[in-house]
C-alpha cells in the first residue's frame, strides 16, 4: 500500500501510534465541524493513472447505466407529506456504475479488504469495529459521469458514506451540500423544499484527484453537479456497517445495478 497511499502523511499503517491518533483527531474536529472530511493527495498522484486505467475496461463493456428520476428520498412517497409538495420535487440522475464483482483485485478493492482502512474510518466515526459488506456488488462501486451526468440531490440512508475521487472533470461534477437541512427528529420539509427550488445557497467543495472523503449524508442534503467537457468524473465508494454480513436486498440491487447477480 505504501507505493500506492501516501502514508508518510496519513499513517494509517501505524494504529495506535501518536501520529495515527493525532490525524483521527484532526478527521473528528472536521467532521464534527463540517460534517465531511478530506484527505488530499491520500492516493499518490503517481498511482492514480493506473487505478483509472485499471478500471477502463470493465467501463467500456460491461458497466451499468444508472439512469433514473427520483425525489431526495429515494422514495415514491413520504407519509404526511402530500404528493405535489415540492420537497417530492423529482431530479434526474444518470452515471455509469461499476460493482465489486467486476472489478477483480484492482486497486480499490486491495484497499477496501485493507484492513487498517476500516479500522481507521471506525476510529474517526467512533465505532468500535466497522466491517466490510458480504454483498458481491455493493461492497465497493466506482461510478464514472461523462457531460452531462450528475447525480441529484439526496440524503443518503448509510450513516456515513466514503469516496475516493479517482478523476476529475474538467469542469463541473462538483459535489454540493447543506449540512444537517434535516435531523432525525426534523424532516424539514419546508428547508428542503428551499433548496430544491434554489432559495438557498448549498456549500461546493471541489475535490483534487486522489482525495479520500469521508461524508455524513444522512441528513445533509447532497448532490453532484452535471458533469462539463470530455474527461469523466470518476468515484470509487466504499461502503461498511458497523456489523458483519450485510447485504443489500434484491430490490435494492436491481435499482442500483440492474442485476442482483
Ligand atoms: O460522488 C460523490 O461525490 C458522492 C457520492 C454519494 O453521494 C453517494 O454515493 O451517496
Ligand atoms: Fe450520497
């Protein structure tokens, strides 16, 4: 991992040492002040062609479209709220999508089954132990963007969620977001109505190539921008629970992937 992750500045190799306990500190004041963090430059810029390169056939033959119109929920309806309020407001999503069962031993999926990744997401989420999915598709998934592809505004059910970016566009693909627009006691319908209709001003971050996030998106609305010009937004995610053995349902499968094998 050492040609590959820059561990001089992020020490993940070394748990329990001053530096490893000083860099979870500095990912927990940013996450708790933010609700994100970021590690630029995590992945070395001299390693980062081989990772997209590694991936470009499996995009060029066998990847998903993920196209679809759906609301911030992910969900047809929401109970007491009536079907034309306009926090149902329904956006297109659209991305090319890669699963973990067709990604082999390429790069992200060493670092996903690297185990002192997950034991260093555990410690800045304060969980005493995270675990890698059992589920042949959804454990990591790399999802490319070409002009004109964005992925719409929603909150996402996992507590936290952990990207890579592998590539940059070359303009636009910027990922958005208000932080806590709702809580697990406040749906706050009239806030997200605000800001689908573009009344309120959401925070842009532009990520670097080689940046790992770590993100808490269940109730920080978040989107990315559509994708300009010719180069892909390219983005690894990498998903673990605080349990062993999780799987995604068929449905969940056929809506991500089109397939649940
Ligand atoms: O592509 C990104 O930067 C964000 C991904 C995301 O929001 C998600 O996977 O839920
Ligand atoms: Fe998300």
């Amino acid at each position: 991992m050492r040609d590959v992750l820059n561990l001089d500045l992020y020490p993940l190799d070394q748990p329990g040492s001053m530096a490893w306990h000083s860099l979870i500190e500095r990912c927990k004041a940013d996450l708790s002040e933010n609700g994100l963090f970021n590690l630029p430059g995590f992945v070395r810029d001299s390693a980062l062609e081989s990772a997209v390169s590694e991936l470009q056939p499996a995009f060029a033959e066998e990847a998903f479209v993920h196209a679809r119109r759906h609301n911030i929920y992910f969900r047809t309806s929401i109970e007491g709220l009536g079907s034309g309020h306009p926090a149902l407001t329904q956006f297109e999503t659209s991305n090319r999508t890669i699963c973990a069962d067709q990604l082999g031993q390429a790069f992200v999926i060493r670092l996903y089954e690297w185990p002192p990744f997950a034991q260093f997401l555990a410690a800045v989420m304060e969980m005493p132990k995270l675990f890698v999915m059992d589920d042949p598709l959804a454990r990591v998934n790399v999802m490319a963007y070409s002009a004109g592809q964005a992925l719409n505004w929603h909150f996402d059910r996992s507590e936290f969620t952990t990207t890579l970016l592998l590539q940059a566009p070359s303009a636009g693909g910027e990922f958005e977001y208000e932080k806590d627009l709702r809580s697990d006691d406040n749906p706050n319908y009239d806030g997200v109505a605000e800001l689908l209709e573009g009344r309120r001003k959401p925070t842009l971050m532009k990520l670097q190539p080689g940046t790992l996030n770590i993100f808490k998106g269940k109730n920080t609305a978040h989107r990315v921008s559509p994708v300009q010009g010719d180069r892909d937004r390219m983005i690894a995610v990498f998903s673990f629970y605080d349990r062993p053995n999780v799987q995604f349902t068929h449905e969940e499968r056929i809506g991500f992937y089109g397939r649940a094998s």
